[in-house]
C-alpha cells in the first residue's frame, strides 16, 4: 500500500521518472525475426543504429536466434519456441521489456523492413510538441528488389490504417504492447488492423508525422497490380488477410471487446 501521503506525488503526470536502465535509452525500436535472411536483419538494424537520436535496438527471435545477432550493438531476446503469429507475441514481449527496463517511447520495425535516419527523432519529436500517446509516421512501398513501389503509400495514412512499423508508442500507450503478446494466433493474418482498431477505439491521443520515414518491402500482389505492375515471384494473395477476418466474425463479443476496448 502507498502511504497517504505519498499518493499525490506517485499520481502526478509531471512527477519524476526513474531513469532507463544500464543498456537501455529512452528510446527503442523492437524488432521480432522468425527466419528472416542474415542479410535482411542486417539491414534492419544498420537502419536503427543510423538514427539520428540514441536509440536502443531490441531484436526478439521468436524461436529461430540466429547467433550473428549476439555480437551486434543490441538487445538480443531468445524465445524457447516460435508462436507462428507473425511476431506478434515477439514484438509485444519486446516493447515490454522495453518499458519496464525504463524506455519512455517504442517504435517497431520488422526484420525485412529498414528505417530512414530521422524516423524515430521526427515521430518523438511529433509526439512530444503534440503531448499525444502515440505517434504515427507513413511509409515508403518498397518492391521486393528494394527499388520504391510508391514513395508515399496511402494505405498507411495514419487514420483509417497504420503499419505497425509507422507506430511509436508512449508509457501512456503501454496497454497496445500487451495486446500484442495476448492477440490470438488466428487473428495473425491482419494483426496490425486490429491493433490499430484497438488503438482508435481506446481515446489515445495521436499525432501524425505525414513523412514517410519506414521503408515497407511489401510482399503483396495487391500493391503491385493496383500500381499497374505485375506481381513479381514470392509475392502472395490476401487469402491470410481474409481468414483473419473471417475468424473475427467466430469470436465471442466478449472477446472482441476485449481486443477493441481493453475490457470485457
């Protein structure tokens, strides 16, 4: 129990923070990897290690570590088995070990995916002049050779949908890190549209970048035929995207309003 006395002070919103801990800044950026090539997880964490703010890079294998990892400049977190869920337990466990080691603000970014320099420092800087919960950014469609696809994707336009990888969250957003790690496994297939519904319906304060700072390297047939483009080799249909939704529609409401709304 907190004495009496003490209680004002703890509740303060402008009360002084402890500061992070030994190895991790106020800023992070998490980053989960499965089987990812050694290559594209190179690239990922080159692109953190180049921000132009001091940023902490958390890279969580989910099941797969890949040994490389260990003697590059960041935070290597081991998972004793995958959970096939598109790093979705992976990146929320990441985030929370953030938080609780003293980070202010995570970013996230997946393993085939790069930042551009100033990404996390334009999102912080948004976020705090704007004194939001979360700040969005928007992000460049790469192919999946790296040449850009559309350097300003309208999908991810920070109000009807975000990309996971554009989203910087506060402590004061904590609660999306959680639902990261507790989204069901079926749901997957278009996590990141639920967590962003989540996210619009929860009243968080959000603040908007509109620069396209996160290279998506998209896999999707769909972003390369309505750009008038033929679908190249290994990209895939929305066949996952659509059994998500679809295991939506199964749910309890008890549950859905547990994913939406926080609460039951």
């Amino acid at each position: 129990m907190f004495a009496t006395q003490n209680l004002e002070t703890f509740v303060r919103a402008d009360a002084p923070r402890p500061g992070p801990r030994a190895g991790m800044t106020k800023l992070a950026v998490v980053t989960p990897y499965y089987r990812e090539d050694l290559h594209e997880l190179a690239t990922a964490h080159r692109s953190v290690v180049a921000q132009d703010a001091e940023v902490t890079h958390i890279m969580v294998a989910d099941g797969y570590p890949n040994a490389a990892v260990n003697a590059w400049g960041c935070q290597h977190i081991v998972l004793p088995s995958a959970h096939h869920d598109a790093g979705n337990f992976a990146r929320g466990v990441g985030a929370l070990h953030a938080f609780q080691s003293g980070a202010e603000c995570v970013c996230f970014l997946d393993a085939d995916n790069w930042l551009e320099p100033n990404h996390v420092s334009t999102l912080h800087d948004a976020l705090i002049r704007e004194r939001s919960d979360i700040a969005v950014s928007r992000r460049t469609l790469r192919r999946l050779d790296g040449s850009v696809l559309d350097p300003m994707d309208p999908e991810s336009d920070g109000y009807r949908f975000a990309d996971t990888g554009t989203v910087m969250l506060s402590r004061r957003a904590l609660e999306i890190a959680v639902l990261w790690t507790t989204l069901p496994v079926e749901l997957s297939g278009a996590g990141d549209q639920f967590v962003w519904a989540a996210v619009n319906n929860r009243g968080f304060a959000i603040a908007r970048t509109s620069k396209p700072t996160m290279n998506y390297k998209t896999k999707w047939a769909v972003h390369y035929a309505g750009r008038q483009e033929f679908p190249p080799l290994g990209s895939v249909d929305l066949t996952i995207v659509r059994n998500s939704e679809a295991h939506w529609q199964k749910l309890p409401d008890s549950e859905k309003r547990r994913i939406i709304f926080g609460r039951i």
